[in-house]
C-alpha cells in the first residue's frame, strides 16, 4: 500500500491565517474557534511570513506575562517555517517534525500557494511507527559520524 501525503492526511485543508498586525489575543480566539493547533501569519499578498502555535504562546506570551491583546502576531511567530510540498510522505515529514522539535508543517504548493498546515495529530500511528523507527536510525548513523 502506497504511503499517504501529507495532503491527502490533512483533515482541514482551508487556511487558518492573520496578518502580522494581529493581536495574539485574535489568533488565539480564531485557533480556539476553528479547533486548529497553530494559525499561519501572511501578509495581504498571501506570502506566508511565519506561524503561531499553541508552544508559542504559551513560551512566548503566558509564560513572559505578556498582554495578549497587546502583543503582535508577529512579535511572538516563528518566522520563515519550514515547509513542505503536497506530495511529502506522511512519514518523511513526521521524521522532520521529530528532529526539529515541532508538531505542525505548512504545506505549499506549486508557485508557494498555501495549501494548508500538516499536524502531527493527521499522522496514522502506523506512519508515526515508521517515522520514529527512521528518526532513531538518523540518530545512531549521527551518534556514529562523530
């Protein structure tokens, strides 16, 4: 059976954004209001600038005593995400999450049209198996290169 994509995995396939002007307060009612983990920051030509996550605003507002009404978007995103193409394996870009510390992927197609986020939540445990059992093996081939 042919591994899914991560486009194929994702539940929601809409994009969840806002400006860079967005207060974390908007961002953090429409990520409750639309049942996402993180909301993609663009700018009014649709360039993708950065993103919010739930870790984010917890290490970065909560944690600092931040007001989130006051506090910009782009104050607290992570700039320039990693991002991956439509037609990525669910494995491979669970793999990447794992080495980089993080649960959600933008996905960009054809000419950076966002297409969506990938969580790690769209992985199958069968794809998250796989993708630890690669990311393990990395870490060895790794532990012995040094």
């Amino acid at each position: 059976m042919a591994e899914r994509t991560v486009f194929q995995s994702m539940p929601k396939r809409h994009i969840v954004s806002v400006y860079p002007h967005a207060s974390v307060w908007e961002a953090a009612c429409l990520m409750t209001g639309e049942n996402v983990g993180s909301v993609l920051v663009v700018e009014t030509t649709g360039s993708l600038r950065g993103i919010v996550t739930e870790r984010d605003l917890m290490t970065r507002v909560l944690a600092k005593a931040s007001d989130p009404k006051a506090t910009k978007v782009s104050d607290v995103m992570t700039r320039n995400p990693i991002c991956v193409p439509p037609e990525t394996p669910v494995a491979d870009a669970v793999v990447t999450m794992i080495e980089r510390g993080f649960r959600h992927l933008p996905v960009v197609g054809p000419g950076g049209k966002l297409l969506g986020v990938f969580s790690v939540r769209d992985a199958l445990p069968r794809e998250i198996g796989n993708a630890l059992s690669i990311a393990e093996f990395n870490e060895r081939l790794n532990d012995v290169s040094l």
